[in-house]
C-alpha cells in the first residue's frame, strides 16, 4: 500500500513540475450551452489526457451540458480552471 501512495504521490509531484515548466498537456473544455470554460489537467502526456477526456466530457453531459467542444494544449495552466 505504501508503496502505491508513494507512487501516486510521486506521479503528482512530476505532474506539477511539467506544468510550472508549461511542459504539461490540458483540454480547454468548451460548454456553449452554459458559456463556460472547463480546463481539465494537468497530464503528463497527451495520450493519458486523450484517454481521460471522455469521461470528462460525459460527466458535462450528465450534468445537462449539450453544446461541448475541447481543444488540447500544452501549456503552464494555474488556477482559477473554472471560467
């Protein structure tokens, strides 16, 4: 068990080194309907953020978001992630 936590953690500590670096991959998640922006990181890679998104996106849905585009970038994102 420790030594997941120590992995998590580890993982976590890397991920926010990428993104002060602006090394670190984000979706800007567009809900029209609702006219707000979503970003959703950081990742390490852009493939794990591809794999992540769609349950990202359908969450939105869930919550009655219909109208949703989403762009992917690599940049150095601080709060606030909600607008």
């Amino acid at each position: 068990m420790t030594r997941i936590f120590d992995l998590s953690r580890s993982t976590k500590l890397i991920r926010n080194f990428g993104n002060k670096l602006g090394l670190a991959w984000w979706s800007k998640i567009e809900s029209i309907d609702t006219a707000t922006t979503y970003w959703y990181g950081p990742f390490l890679t852009k493939r794990s953020l591809r794999e992540n998104i769609p349950s990202f996106i359908k969450d939105l849905n869930d919550e009655g978001s219909t109208e949703i585009k989403h762009s992917i970038v690599r940049c150095k994102k601080e709060e606030p992630l909600t607008s």
